[in-house]
C-alpha cells in the first residue's frame, strides 16, 4: 500500500505538470537571495521584501526593478538574471538525491543532559534538528509563472533522548531492526499564482522581517 501511494505521488508530480507546474520557495539563506540582497546594497536601495518564502517570479521582478533604478549595475544584475533562468511557460520536472555522512569526536565526559544542573540542559536544536538528513529525496515540478508542487524527505538516526549521537547515520538494533526517524516528510506543498497573489498549501519555513532576522521567533527554526 506504502509503495503505491508512492507510485501515486510520482506520477501526480511528473504528468501533473502541465496544470498544477512545481516551485521551488526561496529563503533569507538561499544562494539568489543572496546575491540580490548585495546587488540591492551595491545600489543603496532596501531589499523590497520582508517576507520569505519567495518565488523566482519575485526574485526576477526585483532584479529588473534594481535594473532599471540603477542602469549601472545592469551588466551585474544581467548575470544574475541569467543564473536565475525564469522561464515563463517552461515546465521542469525534476528530483534530487542527496545524501550525507556526518559524524561528532566527543570527549570523555560529554554529556546529551547534564543531571548536575537545576533546569533541563537538553540542547534539542543543535544536537539533534541541525544535524543533517543521512539521505534526503525531493521531487518537484515547476512552472515559473504559473505554480506547481514540491515535496521532500529524509531519513536519519531516530532522537533519544538522553542519548549523545556521535553520527547521523542509522543504527541497527537487533530488537528495532532499524533506529530511524520516522518523520520522513520536511516539506510538501502545492503553489500556484492568482495574479498579484501567491497561494501556497502545504509544510513549508516561515520567515518574517528583515533577510538578517525574522521577528516571527518560531521560524527560525523551522
């Protein structure tokens, strides 16, 4: 059952693309949010936007916008454009497997939970959630001026907790088998363009304010 409505989301995804095309979400990190927030320091503007996740749509908007307030920083702002590659009426179909190894030296007496203090030492964030996904798939399909759907998992050691990890990579338990994180989907969503408006269903991070900072506290974490 598992493996057919896999099956099912893998066809949704690559013959739906014609009527409900993917996006990719951009946020404060992303490598093009990047380089426009320098272009639009370069010209001594204020970056447009205080609210992420963004499109490509707003991204190539802005960069003409800059374009054309500052004509100078048109052979910059062009490279850019070009890397970004909106193309409106284009459909993309793509996945992306990824997967990565990470492991942790630590000394003798580190500990997950120190019991020597008076509140709960538990460092859930750093030690556990940024630690990256032993393998991770997305599947995606697009259409850049239109809207689409995107989904993403991943898989990594299950959190125990008081247990230190010292890898990211799955433990084998003669009585569990597998420790897996069983929270397997990071991000699923559909998006779609009405116009001036976005709409977005589905999981996806928030970001509120400044690129610098999200004053929505939650998301900087999520």
């Amino acid at each position: 059952m598992r493996l057919a409505t896999a099956a099912v989301v893998v066809v949704l995804l690559v013959f739906g693309a014609a009527p409900a095309m993917a996006h990719i979400s951009y946020m404060p990190s992303s490598p093009e949010v990047q380089e426009l927030l320098e272009i639009y320091a370069a010209a001594g503007r204020v970056f447009p936007s205080a609210s992420f996740p963004m499109s490509k749509r707003d991204l190539h908007r802005f960069a003409l916008e800059i374009r054309q307030a500052r004509p100078a920083l048109a052979p910059e702002i062009d490279r850019y454009l070009e890397q970004l590659d909106f193309s409106p009426g284009e459909v993309t179909i793509n996945a992306q497997l990824d997967t990565e190894f990470r492991g942790y030296l630590r000394s003798e007496d580190a500990q997950w939970i120190n019991e020597e203090l008076e509140y709960d030492s538990l460092d859930l964030e750093r030690r556990y959630i940024q630690m990256p996904d032993f393998l991770s798939l997305a599947l995606f399909s697009q259409q850049d001026d239109t809207g689409g759907m995107y989904i993403s998992a991943g898989i990594k050691r299950r959190y125990e907790r008081g247990e230190l990890l010292n890898t990211n990579f799955l433990e084998f338990d003669p009585d569990r088998i597998i420790r897996a994180d069983h929270y397997f989907i990071r991000r699923g969503y559909f998006f779609h363009y009405f116009g001036d408006m976005e709409l977005l269903l589905g999981r996806n991070g928030v970001h509120l304010g400044a690129p610098e900072h999200s004053t929505f506290m939650a998301s900087d974490c999520v």
